[in-house]
C-alpha cells in the first residue's frame, strides 16, 4: 500500500463560478444558454428545459460524455453540450452534418466518373493547378503562429495561446484526461469503494498517483504536437513504403519538475511520450485494434494544414486495444475486491503474486498506468478504423510482491518524490 499521500482527506468538490453553456437537443431543434457553476446544475437545468429526467450531457464536438465535476470545470464558457436521455444514441456534429449532405446529395456519389474524364482531357492544365494548390498548403502547413493564420484560429477565443502546437498540446491534454475522469469517476462510484475504507485507500492512492504521473507528463501533450523532438514508430504502409494543483499547493510546473526529476532511468513510461506526427504535422491512422497498420492509403491527415483538417481531427479517435470499461477497469476492481476480501479473513486465503509465488502486496500501478493512458495501448485511428465492438484482448494488471521489478520501482519514485517535496516545502 502507497504511503506517500495517506492522511491528507480530500475536500469535497465544490461548485466552481457560474459560467455561461449552450445546451441544445439531440436533432439540434432546440437551443438554449443556461447558467451553471456544476455539473450537476447544469444537468437539473437542461433536464428541466428539454423535459428529460436524469438526462445526460455529451460534448456536441466530439460526443463525449461529461461525468465528473473536476472535468466539467475544465471545459470554457459557451461550449455546446447534447442533452440526451439514458439509451439515446448521440451523433456528433461532424456526423449529422455528413449524414445530412449524404441524404440531400446522392448525385454527388457519381461525381467521381465526371471528375475522373475531366482531368483525363485536361491533364497538362490540371497539374500545373495542383503544383500551385501544393506550394500554397506548404506554405500554410508551416506557418504556425496566430498572426500568420488567423483563419486556422477560427473559433479558438484563448487569446493566451498564439501557435498551431500549443492548440495541439492541449487537445492531446484534453484526451488523456478524459480517459482520467472516467477512471476516477468509474472506480470511486462503486459500491465496494464506499463501504469499505480498506478499497477506498488502495483506489484513491492508485488515483493520486496517475494523477502524479499525468503531471509529470504533462497528460502527454506532445502527442499531437509536432515541435516534439521524440516521435512513434511507425511501421511503412505496404503501398507507401494546466495542470491541477497538487494536495500540498506545490504549483503544477514545479511539481511536473519534481516527478520527472523523480522517475530514474528504469521508467516504463518514458518510450511512450512522444509525438504521432511528422515534423510538418502529418498523421497517419494505425489501423484497426487487431491489426498492425491501416488497410487504406487514404487515412491520412494533418490538422495543421487547415482550419477544417482541424475540425475533420476530432473525429480520429484513439481506441484502447486492450478496452477500458470491459476489460481495464474491471481487472482492477476484481483485484482491489481480492485484496480487500483477504484482509476482511475472506475466504481463497491472501492474494498471491502471480510471477513469485508469494503474498501479494499490493496492484501494478505503472501497468494499469500503460493501458489506461499511454501509447502502449492506444492506436490513434481514423473513424473508419475505429471498431466499437468487444476486444478479444484482456489486462495485464495484477496483484504484485515485494520481490516484482514493478513494486520495487513504485516505492522508489515515491521515496525520491517525497524526498523532493519535503526539502521544497
């Protein structure tokens, strides 16, 4: 059991300032402003204006689901949330808008044969008309400040953030913490994590410490950002060859510092912080969960090319192979409720390290860490690749001992990052 963080009881969430949000319907009939300073006010209201009890809200860009209030807090003012009720099925706006042109346009569907024999006919004009489309795009690919492009900005109102990179960063950001969010908001609503203390430690301390590690990472901003010296690789095509403050207000960039500095040479993590682009900020789908790369020359993109390559990027998803809510979260449910039973005198005896054969001390945090919130479980894919249905892989997490690489390695960042914060604070 981690001792670094025990002790200090965590405040109950209060409301944040009252902020203004549009919420609309799930056809987009309806809109209105409200007022909220909480998730949980914002939810009373647009159940109250669309006439839906215990309704749910989605961020209507890219469907996400809002559940936490710490999440919530982070979201700007004015941003669009869907209100749906429990089985609704939420679209995106990206995807009624192309739902939308495919039923008004089906003319459109032979258009291809049209364009196809006019640039047959006309082949010397048309590539002297692409060389020069080609030089202008490469010429907006690298520009990156905000007065260089005002119109990739578009719709960006942080006056504070004046590159295409920064943009970028936080979007990656905004990703991994709502793979946070869902964990924190999965693990502590379970009945187990409220009437026992014994889980409710192990669980919160399992969460201090990804949060711990988030920082330390920066929620793997250079992800998406293409100034990231460090980049994935990636095997050819076959045809193409803001933080939050820290339980004792050590303020985030120091504390970032602090856990770097603190995670040795032996860091599990550290391959995946990387970057998924090229140099110029061009990304290419990974394929689907299964397979090693993607079957479609066409899946290709760069977000910094364009204000709308930017908006057609939110609907590349990053698609966990090993699966978060079926297969992830439960594993470390049914091993916290292992550790929980043995110490209760529960029956099967105590937990046992699978590798050692010895009494199990405590869950392997860096692992569950890797499949939750690296590149080590994460393909990012274009929409078309993205395979919602079971993954016939399971988690790697388990119950360690004292004698596992993965547990000396914990206690020892804890130690040297307990070192740190006592000699700053």
């Amino acid at each position: 059991m981690f001792n670094l963080f025990a002790g200090k009881d965590k405040p109950a969430a209060s409301g944040g300032p009252l902020q203004g949000y549009k919420v609309t319907d799930v056809e987009r009939s309806r809109k209105y402003g409200v007022a909220a300073d909480s998730l949980r006010m914002l939810r009373a209201k647009a159940s109250e204006k669309f006439k839906i009890p215990e309704c749910r809200v989605y961020l209507a860009q890219d469907g996400v689901e809002v559940t936490d209030e710490d999440y919530f807090r982070t979201l700007p003012a004015q941003i669009l949330f869907v209100v749906a009720g429990k089985d609704t099925i939420v679209q995106t706006d990206f995807e009624l808008m192309y739902n939308a042109i495919k039923t008004a346009h089906t003319d459109l569907l032979h258009a291809g044969e049209l364009a196809q024999q006019f640039v047959s006919n006309n082949q010397p004009e048309i590539s002297k008309i692409l060389f020069n489309a080609q030089r202008g795009r490469d010429d907006l690919i690298q520009r990156s400040a905000r007065e260089e492009h005002a119109e990739w900005f578009v719709g960006i109102d942080d006056r504070a953030v004046k590159t295409k990179e920064e943009v970028m960063k936080r979007r990656g950001q905004d990703r991994i913490r709502g793979y946070f969010y869902k964990t924190k908001d999965e693990l502590t609503k379970c009945a187990m994590y409220r009437g026992s203390p014994m889980a409710r430690e192990l669980i919160d301390e399992m969460l201090e410490l990804f949060r711990q590690l988030l920082v330390g990472f920066d929620y793997f901003s250079c992800m998406f950002d293409r100034s990231c010296q460090r980049r994935m690789e990636l095997k050819p095509d076959t045809e193409d060859g803001g933080d939050e403050p820290d339980a004792q207000r050590i303020p985030p960039k120091r504390l970032k510092l602090l856990v770097q500095s603190s995670l040795g040479r032996d860091c599990r993590i550290e391959p995946y912080n990387v970057a998924l682009c090229s140099e110029r900020g061009d990304f290419r789908c990974m394929g689907v969960w299964k397979d090693e790369r993607c079957r479609y020359a066409s899946h290709r993109i760069n977000p910094y090319a364009s204000r709308e390559n930017l908006i057609l990027f939110q609907v590349w998803n990053l698609d966990h192979q090993v699966e978060i809510s079926r297969s992830v979260l439960p594993s470390i449910l049914d091993n916290v409720e292992r550790m929980v039973s043995s110490a209760d005198g529960g029956g099967g005896g105590a937990p046992m390290c699978k590798l050692h054969r010895r009494k199990g001390k405590n869950l392997s945090v860096i692992t569950y860490f890797l499949e939750l919130f690296t590149l080590s479980n994460l393909k990012l894919v274009h929409i078309v690749c993205h395979d919602k249905t079971v993954h016939e892989l399971i988690s790697n997490g388990t119950i360690i001992c004292d004698r596992c690489e993965e547990y000396k390695y914990i206690k020892q960042f804890q130690r040297k990052l307990r070192e740190k914060k006592d000699a700053l604070l």
